[in-house]
C-alpha cells in the first residue's frame, strides 16, 4: 500500500525571504562551465534508440 506524502511546509518570515533571496540569485561563471560540463557528459550517455527494431 502507498503511503503519504508530507505536505509542503509553507515558509514565512526570514526563512521565507532567504528562499526567496536564493531563488534570485544569478549562477556564477564558474557555476555555468560546471553545469556545460556535466550537460555535455549526460549528453554523451544518452542513447538514441531507432523506432525500427
């Protein structure tokens, strides 16, 4: 049998503004070339599969 999910916690007050401050917050170079990086290395292990068997 499934179980629950928890509800989602709503947040306010400081905790609330410092999610909101992240979420605004704009990636670093160094963030970008990492994420490139890893795109192009999940790139690689994606395996095209041809529809004609």
């Amino acid at each position: 049998m499934a179980s629950q999910i928890a509800a989602t916690p709503v947040l306010t007050g400081e905790d609330a503004l410092r999610v909101l401050e992240e979420a605004r917050r704009m990636p670093t170079e160094e963030t970008r070339r990492a994420f490139k990086k890893l795109k192009e290395k999940f790139s690689k292990m994606i395996v095209k599969v041809d529809d004609d068997y």
